[in-house]
C-alpha cells in the first residue's frame, strides 16, 4: 500500500511539474509572437492569450518568484494594450505580492507613469511619485519621479512645459 501511494505521489508531483512547463512554454512561445515581423506592432490576440497566461501562471504558483516577472509584465503589456486601470492593478498586485522584487520599485514608478499620462488623475500621480521618492530615492528614476512631481505641482501644460525646456 506504501508503494502505491509513493507511486501516486510521484506522477501527481510530475504532472504538477509538466503543467507548469507546459504554462512556461506557451508564454516563451507566444512572448516570441507579440510583435508582427514587418511592422513591429502589437499582435493584440497573441498579446491577449500571453496576458491571460501570465495572470494564470501568477495564480496557480502564487510563491514562485518566476510569478513576480510575469505580474511585472502583465502589467506592462496591459499598459500597452490601452488598459491602464488594469495595470496599474496589477502593478498594485506585484509591489503588495513580491515587495522585494527587483522591478517593484519600477511597478510603482509606473502606476505614477500611468495616472499621470493615460488615467489623467493627476494627484494619484502626484501620490506614487512621492511614495516612490520615500521609498526608493537612491533609485535611477528618482530623478524622473521628483521631474514629474516637480511639473505637476507646477501645474504646467505640455506647451507651456516645452517652452520652459527651451528657455
């Protein structure tokens, strides 16, 4: 009887593990496809089906560190698929599920990004900004967070922003 259940325990943990390579390789394959060759734009059906398995593989190995990647990049390719809202959530979802990912400081810079250029919510932008300058004011984009907060409290139109860099 101990050596069925061994037997029992070793296929379910094999299978466990094809499944998630299996989940790997669809994802490397469609990542592979995102773009069409000749024009270099975004192949929205394939971005859909690799946005989907990112979410999926998030979901089902929800420890896993590869997860933290793919969240990171489900929320940039949400971005580019014009679902900002959708982003910033997932965006949201890595920084409060991998605090110590690499790119989690990235993920924060990004939802200030994208309140600021695609939702238009200016003091939510304003908000990530500062908790990004807090948290991370060593960080490369430090500076680009304390610009963005610097032109928006100045409360400058593009115009008017453009005119001010060529003075």
């Amino acid at each position: 009887m101990r050596y069925i259940s061994l037997i029992i325990l070793l296929i379910s943990i094999s299978s466990c593990e094809s499944a998630k390579e299996k989940l790997i390789n669809e994802i490397t394959n469609g990542e592979s496809k995102l773009f069409g060759d000749s024009v270099k734009t975004l192949n929205t059906e394939v971005a859909n089906t690799v946005f989907k398995n990112y979410l999926l593989y998030a979901d089902t190995y929800k420890d896993d560190t590869t997860s933290a990647a793919y969240l990171f990049k489900a929320g940039d390719l949400s971005n580019g698929l014009g679902r900002a809202k959708e982003a910033i959530a997932i965006f949201e979802r890595l920084r409060n599920s991998f605090p110590e990912y690499r790119k989690a400081p990235t993920a924060l810079f990004m939802q200030g990004f994208i309140y600021e250029t695609s939702v238009h919510n200016k003091e939510k932008a304003k908000e990530k900004y500062r908790e990004f300058i807090q948290k991370y004011p060593d960080h490369k984009l430090a500076s680009s967070a304390q610009a963005s907060l610097d032109q928006l409290n100045a409360n400058l139109s593009d115009e008017e922003l453009i005119k001010s860099f060529e003075a």
